[in-house]
C-alpha cells in the first residue's frame, strides 16, 4: 500500500505545479484582457 501512496502524492504534486504554472501563466494575459476592455 506504500506504493500507491507515493503514487497518490506524486500525481497531486505534479496537478498542484501544473496549476500553478498555468496560473502564473495566465496572469499577464488576465491583465492585458482588461486593459483592452477597459479601452
């Protein structure tokens, strides 16, 4: 049972740096988004 959990917190671990990065991503592109509607 070890395994799957090593398993379990590789797979959150990997799902938590993709969100990140897609959030810090994301952020310039929110703000552009505004500064053209705000135009």
């Amino acid at each position: 049972m070890e395994v799957v959990g090593w398993t379990a917190t590789a797979v959150v671990a990997v799902v938590v740096v993709l969100a990140v990065t897609l959030g810090v991503r994301s952020i310039p592109d929110a703000q552009r988004y505004l500064k053209m509607r705000r135009m």
